[in-house]
C-alpha cells in the first residue's frame, strides 16, 4: 500500500505586469517553488507585459505539500534578475476540487517571513510526580532550513516560549542542518487552570549582527494534547505565522496577475489484487459481446459520473487500457461511437469528446519518440538559422522594419519567404511522408480501425476522402500541426520560439495542416495570401493519400498492444550533455581520468561528457558517437539528489549515489544547463532507480571540504546523511512507466463519488419502467390479441433490457463497494499502527494545531464509511 500525491499545474499567462526595464517592458518567467523548494523555471518571454507561457507540469510528492509559490522575475543579461511578484496556492485552496481550480491571482510583494522550510527534531514530555509538574524538551536538531544569508547559509538559534516564560538555545553558524542537544524544563503550576491548558512555542531564528533576526518557522504544542508522562520524539514540520503574501496585496493590479490552474490528486493506493476485479469489469466493458448489447456498460457509466476533467479521464483510461494491452478495442468503441452519432461527415472529431481526447492522449504516449525523431531536424534547423519570413502583405511594412529589410520591396520579401518556407515544408513533408514503417505498430493499428470504421459509416466513392481525413485528421492536426507551433510544449525545444521564428512556425503549421486537410480548404479562407504555397500543397496531397495508405497497411495486429513493444529496455529514457565529476573516495583512479579523495579541496573542475540513461543503468562517454562509455548499472544507484548551490558555488547540480562491487559509496556529481534540464534529469533517474532495494534513506546535500560537512558541519567523512532522500519525488511526463493501480483507484474514486448518480439513473428508473411493463402486459391480456405476437415480443424484449442493465450497474456498485470496505480496512490498520507508534514515542506530527483540520475530516469519513456498512449488511 502507497500513498499517491500529485499535484498538475498550468502556468497559462500573465496580463499587466509590472514593466522592469528602462524600456517600459518586461522579459518575464515564472519560477515554481514546493514549500521553498525549487521545482521548475518556465521559458522567458521577452519584451512583454502580458506574456503567455502555456506549460503544464504534473508534481508527484509522496510527502505531501502545504503550499506552492509562484513567484515571476524580469530577467536581466547584465545584472541579476529583478523579482516582479509572486502568488501562492496552498493546499486547502485545491484539496476539495476533484475538477482543480482555474482564476487569475493577483501578483503580491514577497515576504521573507513566508518562506518557511524545514523540519525540527525534539524530544517532549509532560513529565508529572506527586509534588512536581514539568514540561521537558530536548532540542535535538533541524534539517532543510530555508536560506537566510548572502551565502547560502543561516545561523540559526531555537526560541522557546511557554506562559511568559522564554529559554534559548545556542546560536550555529553557517549551517542549514545544525545540532543542538539542549534540554529546557519549564514548570506546571496545577493550580492553574491557564497554565495546564497553555500552549509551547518553538520558533527557530536566524542570527544577524547587524539588524534584527529573521524568522524561519515556528510550532505551537497544546499542553493539553500531552500524555501524562509519555515521552514523545519526533519530526515537527515548521510553519509560517501566516499567510503574509496574501495579506501583503494592497494593490495587486500594479504587479500584474497571472492565470493558474491547479488540481490535487491524494490518494490511498492499495495492493493490486483489490483492483483485478475493477480492471476486469472495464475490460470487459470494451469487448465486442458487451458492445452488441444495448444496456449500458461500466464504460459508460463512469462518463456518465464523471467528475474529472475530460483529459483527465481520457488519459487514465488511455493508461489503464494500454497497461492491460487493450487499448484497441477501447479505441474502437469510444471512436465508433462518435462515428455512427456524427451525420455530417465534415464535422466528424472536430470537437472535444471523449473519443479525440483519448486519441490525443494515446498518441502522445505512444507517439512521441515517432514525433521527436520526424520534426526534430527540420525544428532544429529553424531555430539556428532564425530565418525572418511573412506572407501577409498587412504585416510587411513592420516586418521590414523589425528585420531591417527597408530596402526590398514587398513582392521581393514575399519571393524570399516563400523560398524559404517552401525549402523547410518540403523538408517537412518529406519526412512525414517517408515515415510510415517508423510509426509504432500500434499507432498504424488504430488509425486502420479507424479508417475501415468512417468506410463503413459512409460507404461510397464519394466519401473517399474523409477516409483519409478521419486519420490526418488526428495525426496531422492534434499531432504534428501542434507540435510545430509550439515545439516547447511537446519537448522538441528547451524554450519557446522568439517572435520572429514563432511567425515562420505559425506559416508552416499552416501548411502542414492544408496537407492534412487534402487542400480542400484551399481558396475559401480569409487567408489568401498563403496562395503563393498553393502548388506545393496541391502537389503534396497524393503523397499524402499514399502515406495514409502505407500506414494503415498493416497485415497484422497481434501483439502489437504488448508493452514491450511501446518502451523497449534499449531505447534512451533520457540523452544529453551534462558537467560531471566522480569521486570514489578511496584515493583512486576513476575511468574519467579524475584524482578522487576525500576531502574535496582546491578549486573543482568538471569535465563535459555526453550521458545515456536507459532501463540498464547510467553511462557516459566524451562523445555522441563513442561506443568506449563508463556504465553504472540501475541497481547499483542509490539515490539521485540536488546539491546545495553553495556547496561548490555553483547552481544547478545533482549527485548520483552508486554502490560499487566493493560496497563501497560513491558520489558522481553532475551540472546540467538549467533548472529544468536539471529536474529532468533527476527524474527521470528516480523513476528508472524506484524499486531499487539499496536506496538510501539519508544524504548530505553538501560536499566534505576541509574537514567537516558544508552542511550539518560533521567532521566524520562517513556520518550519517543530515537530510531525508526525495526517491519518489519527481516530474511527471511522457516517459512514465504506467501504473495500473494509480489509474483504477482514479477510475473507483470517481465512481464511489457517483454511486447515488447511478441508483437514481439506471435503478430507480428501471423499477419505474418495470412497473409500466407489467401494466401494459395486464392490459395486452385483456385485449383480443394472441398471445405471442406484437407487443409481447416488445415486452420481452424489453423486460431483457431492464434485467442487463440492472445486472451490469449492481455487478459496479458491488465492486466499488468492495473496494470501499478495502479502503475502511486498510485506514483503520494506519490508525492502529500510528495509535501504536504513539505509545512507542514515533508518531508522525500528532502535537500540531494544524493538522486538526484533516484529523476531523477523516473521522467524518471514517464515520460515514461505518454507518454506509451497518446499512449494506442489512
């Protein structure tokens, strides 16, 4: 049993933002940070006020979060980036929104005493005699403090308050990880009623010489939340004094706003065995024995509760039915459906349904390797030549102005677009064209499915055409086309495309998609300066006709749904340069050619390689075309994890802990080229290393110079690592491996919210039908008609319906109820398993005031699940 935490934001656009620049503008970005912990950098925009980003990030955090910041910086090539403003979403604000929330948030002022990160470990206990009444605390240590000095560091000190009274620890330089060991005692007066009901404050503070001190978190412990005598030793999270940052908007519109949308996904993930059966209904739901029924099946049951996003619940359903290598028939019937709904043919998947969803999604599954390696050289080629192009006579005077074209006239700057954008579609096309055996088989399969399902629909030669259409018109125009207009959003680039390379785009996706529609729309649009591109479209549609045909030209579907057939073990997961160093800590030699030892003293150099991730492990190599590479395999790696800026002065570096054939610890530090490349990287090795049974449940986010630790100060070269790993932390994106358990705890929680949608839908109203039945079946008595014939038939027919349909909603609602008497289970195990750790002094944050709130929720929960139980057993 896990728990699974993701968190899916999209950073659309900002509008109003305050101008940075002598130039009355803005080169604004958006930076995210996950309780102060960096995360991600959108793309710049440069010269902008209301720019618009478009990303989408999906956050998995086992360990929970309280709040994400976003905070929007100006940045600056001269100097160091100017801070705009921030906005931030705490969890309350998405917990209780199965759909998220999407609004514009006004842009605030930063304030210092919000950004609050970090833990604390104390040791408390309410220790009560015959003739004395104490409360005892140990302060043990902290971890992960946010950064308060110029140099990365803090000096931290504890402040501990109780009814007046006021103790302190001593003050640790420079360490974001220190030690105290201090014990304090404050004493209980039991005549007091104030006093045993009082409440302990521990804040933690950074020590400055000149000014005041800065606040870096604080906890409140109620006395009366305290066992008598119970010695409690614990982790306690830290927490700001308030939300600052929103109180600090006075005036939000003169920093702007920016829209988010945000969805909260915190789940209970059982063991697998408790979701076969579920599987199994939605397997069996997308059989052809089920789809020749007219009862409703358990597919159409949960569109029918739906409470999701349409792509949400279009992308799990894609992921449970690839993983159970049935997405083909999945495909066919939701397409089919819309197919044989549709009477015009010219409207058919223009719009948002489940079926063009759920097609999008597959295809950027299963699709984006094909994706990367057809578009990626002609992309590439047109952001380093950054060739200025335009068509639109409207836009020639200021594209000659901007690209300082003043002294050719409009028909020679049209001639020379049109060369140039004529080279790059022919570029383009070809490579479409030529890739149909490149295509993975089970992307040709669904697109021959979906070919021979619009044949059937409208049989004819007059309908020749959309046959073609019904496939182009998901590869071409929710696939390619997309991908070329915003290369970022689809990894084929790090950032977006400035302005001028952003217009040669625009002019090519253009094309493209008139390709793809077969040059029908050729003439009848508002855009009749694209003629000058005509002939080549007209010219490329019998290629493109003859590439549908080789793609769903497919003799055999067998195994082609396999797994192994979408992510082979050989292919890359991830490829790229990185900076990198390798140290062994023996003294030793390392294949890389660099002197390894303890401690790192003396000025660090990294050597620039070329790195290969795959299912078997890591290696590296001088160059791309090297075949001599240094290999660690996956089980070998015990962890990935970011390494304080300030350990080596330098950002946006990683360590990769391996064991080696000794048992031995190393360290292979790397620095990737920013923020993201960085987190990808991470990622990707976390997923890759997750079932790992060496992972390290601790490490040093700094590095061993001189003698001691640059992070808890340690002098011993092999202590214990002073901050917990984050194994199971990571970005989510097209590479995850799926997880059929995720996907149908998705599905059941969706449909344990919709139960009662379902009785009044399909129950209640099949007794009403039955009782009209057998009314009219009284009266066909009475009436002169044989038995047997007309509306006996009718009625048969019908009673045989209600008794399907009453069968196919009680087998849903007895397997989510199934599924929610495993969930009371497991919940009332973690109860007792925490109730025990409690007694033993490890209980996991049972003192803080704010964690109330969720503790009341769950015993509602827990209250409605027993009540919901004493009622279906009787």
């Amino acid at each position: 049993m896990s728990r699974n935490t993701s968190l899916f934001l999209r950073i659309s656009e900002g509008k109003n933002l305050a101008a940075k620049d002598v130039s009355g503008t803005s080169d604004p970005y958006c930076v995210i940070k996950v309780d102060n912990e960096l995360i991600a950098r959108t793309s710049t925009i440069w010269k902008s006020l209301n720019p618009f980003w478009g990303e989408e990030y999906m956050l998995h955090l086992p360990n929970g979060f309280r709040q994400v910041t976003l905070y929007v910086y100006d940045e600056d090539l001269m100097s160091g980036d100017d801070i705009i403003g921030c906005a931030s979403i705490s969890k309350d604000m998405v917990e209780n929104q199965p759909k998220g929330m999407e609004k514009w948030m006004p842009l605030c002022k930063v304030d210092r005493d919000s950004e609050i990160q970090g833990e604390i470990h104390m040791e408390v206990t309410r220790y009560h005699t015959l003739d004395k009444q104490s409360l005892l605390v140990k302060v043990i240590e902290a971890r992960d403090l946010a950064a308060k000095d110029a140099t990365g560091s803090a000096d931290p000190y504890v402040s501990l308050a109780y009814m007046g009274e006021e103790q302190h620890t001593h003050k640790i330089k420079s360490s974001r990880f220190p030690c105290w060991q201090q014990s304090f005692e404050f004493e209980i007066c039991p005549t007091n009623e104030a006093d045993c009901d009082g409440c302990l404050t521990i804040t933690i503070w950074d020590w400055d010489r000149v000014g005041g001190d800065d606040f870096m978190g604080r906890i409140e412990l109620k006395l009366s939340d305290l066992v008598v005598n119970q010695v409690y030793n614990q982790w306690f999270r830290l927490y700001p004094r308030g939300m600052r940052i929103n109180d600090s908007c006075e005036q939000p519109k003169e920093l702007g706003t920016i829209r988010v949308r945000a969805r909260l996904t915190e789940e209970r993930i059982l063991p697998s065995q408790y979701y076969t059966p579920l599987i199994q209904v939605l397997m069996d739901s997308v059989s052809p024995q089920m789809h020749e029924q007219l009862s409703p099946t358990p597919l159409k049951m949960l569109q029918d509760v739906n409470g999701l996003d349409l792509m949400e619940l279009a992308n799990t359903l894609v992921k449970l039915y690839l993983g159970q290598e049935r997405i083909k028939e999945y495909l066919d019937i939701v397409c089919t459906e819309e197919i044989f709904t549709t009477t015009n043919p010219n409207t058919l998947f223009r719009g948002n349904s489940l079926a063009t969803k759920s097609v999008d999604q597959f295809m950027k599954i299963i699709g984006m390797l094909y994706l990367h390696e057809t578009l990626n050289p002609v992309i590439n080629e047109v952001f380093k030549e950054r060739k200025s192009c335009e068509l639109d006579p409207g836009r020639i005077d200021v594209h000659k102005k901007r690209h300082t074209l003043r002294n050719l006239n409009d028909k020679s700057v049209i001639q020379r677009s049109c060369a140039t954008l004529t080279r790059y579609i022919t570029d383009i096309r070809d490579r479409i064209i030529n890739s149909a055996h490149h295509m993975p088989p089970l992307m040709r399969a669904v697109f021959k499915i979906l070919r021979e399902r619009n044949a059937q629909r409208w049989p004819g030669p007059e309908y020749a055409d959309h046959q073609y259409l019904a496939v182009s018109g998901f590869l071409f125009l929710r696939f390619l086309v997309p991908a070329i207009l915003s290369p970022k959003l689809f990894a084929l680039r790090d950032q977006h495309a400035d302005a001028k390379t952003s217009r040669t785009l625009t002019l090519l996706a253009k094309a493209i998609q008139s390709m793809g529609n077969l040059g029908l729309q050729i003439g009848s649009g508002k855009e009749q300066w694209m003629e000058p591109l005509h002939p080549l479209i007209i010219d490329s549609v019998k290629m493109i006709k003859k590439f549908i045909d080789e793609v769903v030209d497919i003799q055999t579907t067998n195994g082609v749904g396999r797994r192994r057939s979408v992510f082979h073990p050989s292919i890359n997961i991830k490829q790229g340069f990185l900076m990198k160093k390798r140290w062994t800590g023996s003294g030793c030699q390392d294949s890389g050619g660099d002197k390894s030892k303890w401690p790192i003293d003396g000025p660090f150099a990294l050597k620039k390689r070329y790195f290969w991730l795959k299912h078997q492990g890591l290696s590296y190599a001088k160059k791309p075309t090297d075949q001599v590479r240094t290999t660690f395999l996956a089980h070998q790696i015990c962890g990935v994890e970011r390494v304080d800026k300030f350990a080596f002065s330098r950002s946006n570096m990683a360590q990769i802990l391996l064991q080696n054939a000794h048992g031995h610890l190393e360290v292979l530090y790397v620095q990737a080229k920013d923020i993201n490349d960085l987190h990808s990287w991470i990622s990707s090795i976390r997923k890759m290393t997750i079932t790992n049974s060496s992972l390290l449940d601790a490490y040093h986010p700094g590095a061993y110079r001189g003698s001691k630790w640059s992070c808890c100060l340690k002098q011993q070269t092999h202590a214990p690592g002073c901050n917990k790993t984050h194994s199971q932390a990571t970005l989510g994106d097209w590479r995850d491996p799926l997880d059929p358990d995720v996907e149908a705890q998705t599905i059941y929680a969706q449909l344990h919210n919709g139960r009662e949608t379902l009785k009044q839908r399909y129950l209640e109203s099949t007794e009403a039908v039955n009782r009209s039945l057998n009314d009219d079946k009284a009266k066909v008595h009475n009436t002169l008609l044989p038995p047997g014939e007309g509306n006996e038939k009718v009625m048969r027919k019908s009673t045989s319906f209600q008794d399907a349909q009453i069968a196919s909603v009680a087998q849903l609602l007895d397997v989510v109820r199934d599924l929610e008497k495993a969930h009371y289970a497991f919940q009332k195990m973690e109860t007792e398993r925490e109730r025990n750790s409690l007694k033993s002094g490890k209980g996991s944050e049972p003192l803080i005031v704010h964690s109330s709130k969720r503790n009341s929720h769950a015993k509602v929960h827990t209250k409605e699940l027993k009540e919901e139980e004493v009622q279906h057993e009787s």
